[in-house]
DNA sequence: AAAGCGGGGAA
DNA sequence: TTCCCAGCTTT
C-alpha cells in the first residue's frame, strides 16, 4: 500500500460520497444509526427506513425523550426490532453520560458490537482504528489473495492498512469500495483504484473462498428390511445420493403407516440411531428394522454410500454391506 | 458454537 | 420455493 494508492483511494471515496447521504457527517448520532440501520441489508432498500427515521427523531436526545412504541413506529418495515430497543437505551444512557470518546467505551453500549464501535470511534471521533464489515473484509481478502481471512488474519491486515490521519475516512472508503465496486459477484475491477495491487484480481470469487453451508441438522427414518434374496433396497434416482442404492429412508423421526404399507413390512422395530455429515447437512437417521415379503438385494451387488453401510451395520447386518449376505 | 433476528433479492 | 445476507445478542 503505497502512499500514492491512499490518496487514490480517499481521492475515490471523496468523488463518491457526494452520492451517498449517509456518509460525510460526523455526528455520532448519524453514523451509529446509519450502521445500525443501513449496515445489515441492502442500502437501497433501508435507506427509506433510515431517512424516515431521522425525520422523526433528528438527534439523539429526541429519540431519548420517545417513548418505545414511538420508535418502533418510527422503525416499521425496516425489520430487526430489537436493534430500535437497543437504539433507544442507547439514546438514553447517552443522552444521560454523554458519548463514551473511545471504541471500548462505545463497546459497552447496548447494540454496539465490535464493528459499530470503531465505524464509530473513527468517524466521529477520529480514533486510530479499523473497523471490519462484511464489506472490507472482502476487499482485504482478495488484494492479498487471502481464502480463509480470519479474524486474527484480518485484525492484522485492517491495522496494517489504515490511514491514521484520516481513520474515519479510510474506514469509509474501504467499506464502500466494497460495497459498490469490490462486490461479491461480478466486482468491476476496471474501476477499482486498488486493482494495480490486487493479487486476487484473475478470480476474485475465490476471496474470500465461499463460505461452507451451514450444516443443518435433519431428522431421516430409515428401514431396513430383511427380504428373501437380501436387503430392500431401492435405486436412488433422484436427489442426494442419486444412482446408488439405498434402503427406504424419508423425512421425519419414524416411518408413517404408508412408508411401512409399501413395503408391506412386518415385525419393524426400532434399532439405534445413526449420524452422518455431509459437507452441507447433518443427518440423524432413526434405522428401524423388520421384515418384507419381496424386494430383497444383496447388497454386495449394488453400489452402495457409506451412510446405507452405517445403517444396515446399525440393524444388525455386520457383513451385508461387504457383500457377504 | 450456533441460532435468531426480518426484509428483499438471488438462485 | 429456498437460500442468503451481516452484525449483534442470546442461548
């Protein structure tokens, strides 16, 4: 980061906040409330939210002085209620003390996290330190080509960076660089003053690399039915698992009535529970076993996953799925 | 560590 | 239709 780079960069953010009604203020008030209410979602979605907001309660000491139906009022439609609640404990403690000057001050502060702290301690009072949305965090981690930026990872590179005579400024340049040129899809590079340095810039959707699903955990059945010639079993065409073989399984804690009519299944019982992970999903497969008149397979014979291995070995079957039924 | 918040746009 | 967003609080 040469010091000709900064200055193209404030020298951007200065041409574009013009555009932009919520920047180039450094009322604290204004700048908490933006954060709080524009930060979370699309600007140009809550930015009507915002405008009505502070048409209502223009400083902090009217909002203190509302009441909370007011302010929820004033907030309808732009979701997250619980942040309008802390925004008004927020008004009243300040409105009471005073703003705290600094980013651990801030930080106590109901609703106030470790980003609103320093958005704020930076551009209100123009304290030395970075602030790290969704927004900068992606830019830092495609100039250094960084997949897997961290925390610690990224509390270093932000510190690194930062502008300590304008802290407030170069906050808000990054994380508009972020939000409207560095964007997750489609970043228009050409327009980038960083791109010259940019190591990420021939993929820059692998920086940060796309974050894994959240593995959610799903509740399944399963039978496992002993038929003449082997297992039931059925070709999976469709869906997870697709072309391999599997027992019956479905959705839900036990098999309903019609699962088990199908099958024409006797004697069912239940028999343990067996949990597998995939990449984007948790499974808890409750296995039921019995018996079935037709449809047996040996299941030496067909493809299997591992997840139909662990259930056939959780009915008892030991060696079926290694082909010695 | 993970879920919930809530609205809208993308997939 | 489901998924995802982004920071903070709560569990």
């Amino acid at each position: 980061m040469t010091p000709a780079l900064r200055r193209a960069l404030l020298a951007w953010y200065d041409a574009e906040r013009r555009a932009l009604p919520w920047r180039g203020t450094r009322d604290p008030y204004r700048i908490l409330l933006s954060e709080v209410l524009l930060q979370q979602t699309r600007v140009e979605q809550a930015l009507p939210y915002y405008r009505r907001f502070l048409e209502r309660f223009p400083t902090l000491e009217a909002l203190a002085a509302a009441d909370e139906e007011a302010v929820l009022a004033a907030w309808q439609g732009a979701g997250y209620y619980a942040r309008a609640r802390n925004l008004l404990r927020l008004a009243r403690e300040v409105a009471r003390a005073g703003w705290p000057r600094d980013r651990a001050g801030l930080l106590q502060l109901p609703g106030v996290g470790p980003y609103t702290a320093a958005a704020v301690a930076s551009i209100a009072f123009g304290e030395p330190v970075a602030a790290v949305d969704g927004n900068v965090r992606r830019v830092l981690a495609r100039v250094h080509a960084e997949p897997e930026p961290g925390a610690a990872w990224l509390g270093r590179a932000a510190a690194d960076w930062l502008e300590p005579a304008r802290p407030g400024d170069w906050n808000q340049a990054l994380m508009e660089l972020g939000a409207r040129v560095c964007t997750p899809r489609n970043p228009d590079c050409a327009a980038c003053p960083l791109a010259g340095i940019c190591r990420g810039r021939a993929a820059p959707e692998r920086y940060p690399a796309p974050r894994k699903r959240r593995a959610r955990t799903e509740e399944r059945w399963a039978l496992v039915l002993q038929a003449p010639g082997g297992v039931v079993l059925e070709h999976r065409s469709t869906g997870q698992l697709a072309g391999l073989w599997g027992v019956p399984m479905g959705p839900g804690a036990a098999p309903p009535a019609v699962a088990l009519a199908r099958y024409r299944a006797r004697a069912v019982e239940p028999a343990g529970t067996v949990r597998h992970a995939f990449s984007h999903r948790r499974l808890v497969v409750h296995v039921f076993r019995g018996r079935a008149p037709e449809g047996g397979v040996a299941p030496g014979a067909r493809p299997l996953a591992e997840l139909d291995r662990k259930l056939l070995r959780a009915a008892g079957l030991e060696g079926a799925a290694e082909g010695e039924a």
